[in-house]
C-alpha cells in the first residue's frame, strides 16, 4: 500500500463524516423549523453570519475562503 491509497482512503472517510455531519444540520433545521426552539439551529447559524457580516471586509473574505473550500471538496 503506498502513500496515495492511504490519503485516498482517509479522504473518503473524512468526506462521509462531513457529508453526515451536513445530513444531520440539515435534518436539525428542519426540526426546528416545524418544533420552533427544540434544536436551536436556527439562532446558532443566525449567529454564525452575524459574526461573519460584523467584520466588515475582513468577515466577508473569510466567509468567501470557507465557501471556496466547502465546494473545492468534491
């Protein structure tokens, strides 16, 4: 086994935790979105773009750099 299958097979694990961990955010907002105040989500990714949008321009390049890398993994 050479370096490449070992970076490959722990990419692909690491992309089935992300994609899991994506599964049940999901899943979470939609509980909350139909039980209001039972997963909280919803104020935590509030929060989220509002510490993102506080910044000003610095904020919004780090909100550019983190989309860029979610959608770089595929």
């Amino acid at each position: 086994m050479n370096i490449n299958d070992s970076l490959n097979t722990v990419t692909s694990a690491l992309k089935g935790v992300v994609a899991l961990g994506m599964t049940l955010a999901v899943v979470a907002l939609v509980v909350d979105l139909l039980f209001p105040g039972t997963t909280n989500i919803v104020s935590n990714v509030s929060g989220l773009v509002t510490s993102f949008t506080s910044q000003g321009l610095t904020g919004l390049i780090t909100l550019i750099v983190f989309v860029s890398i979610y959608n770089a993994r595929d």
